[in-house]
C-alpha cells in the first residue's frame, strides 16, 4: 500500500510539474546562455557583429524563432544545409542543447545584451 501512495505522489508531481509545459523538448533560456558562450564569437550578440566580418557574413540569431533557430541547427546537423562551420557546430550539439540555445535566443535576452 505504502508504495502504490508513494508511486501516486510521484505521478502526481510529475503531472503538475508538466503542466503548462507547451512541448516535449522545452528549452531553457538561462542553459541556453551558458552554450551561448560558444556561438558569440560568431553571432556576435553585441550589435550583431562577428570578429572577422571581412571573412563571415553571420546571421542574426537574438529575436529570431525558437522553432527557427532548432530546424536550422537540425538542418545543419542532418546535412539539410550545407555550411561546414555550422555543420561542425550543430554536429555537438543534442536536442536539448538546440533547444535551450533557440530558448535563449528567442527570448530576447540576447537583444538586451547588445543594448549595453
Ligand atoms: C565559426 C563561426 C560560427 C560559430 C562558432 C557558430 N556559428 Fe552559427 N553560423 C555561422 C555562419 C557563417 C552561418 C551562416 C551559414 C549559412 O550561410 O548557412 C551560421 C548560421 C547559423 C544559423 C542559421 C541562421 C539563419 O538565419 O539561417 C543558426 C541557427 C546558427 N548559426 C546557430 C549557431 C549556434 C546556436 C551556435 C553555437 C552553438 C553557432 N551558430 C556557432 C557561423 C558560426
């Protein structure tokens, strides 16, 4: 008995924790930051400038769509699309990582950054 209570309060958290969760794979903007540190140099998050523009013409990631930013690092990391630096990139990175990457991104917390 003690341990079918046991299993329905876990259940039951598990349940409420989900709750209001929109998706599976949800991303953590503040994680997303930390794996940020690696793309910045590239995405230069400050004003949207890269350390080398006469070599790469980057694109802008901070404000663009979660879902965006995931179909690309997947596209890149599939061969869907073609650059060999961000397939290099994409190739490390797991579900979880893209997620909380297009978390961060996407939660405008990257534009903020380049107003200071
Ligand atoms: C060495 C430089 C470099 C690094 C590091 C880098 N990127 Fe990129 N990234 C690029 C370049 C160059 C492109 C444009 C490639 C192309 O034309 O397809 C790009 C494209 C992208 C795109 C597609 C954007 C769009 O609008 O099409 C995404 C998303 C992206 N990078 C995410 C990341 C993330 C997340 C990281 C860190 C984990 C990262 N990149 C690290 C250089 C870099």
């Amino acid at each position: 008995m003690k341990a079918i209570t046991l299993i329905r309060i876990i259940v039951a958290g598990a349940l409420l924790a989900g709750a209001g969760a929109p998706q599976a794979a949800e991303g953590d903007p503040a994680a997303g930051k930390q794996k940020a540190a690696t793309c910045a140099g590239c995405h230069g998050i400050p004003g949207y400038r890269t350390a080398f523009p006469a070599v790469y013409s980057v694109p802008k990631l901070g404000g663009q769509h979660a879902a965006y930013i995931v179909k690309a690092l997947q596209d890149y990391k599939a061969g869907n699309r073609s650059n060999p630096t961000m397939r290099a990139v994409a190739a490390g990175l797991s579900d979880q990582d893209m997620a909380d990457l297009a978390a961060y991104y996407a939660s405008g917390a990257a534009k903020s950054a380049a107003a200071k």
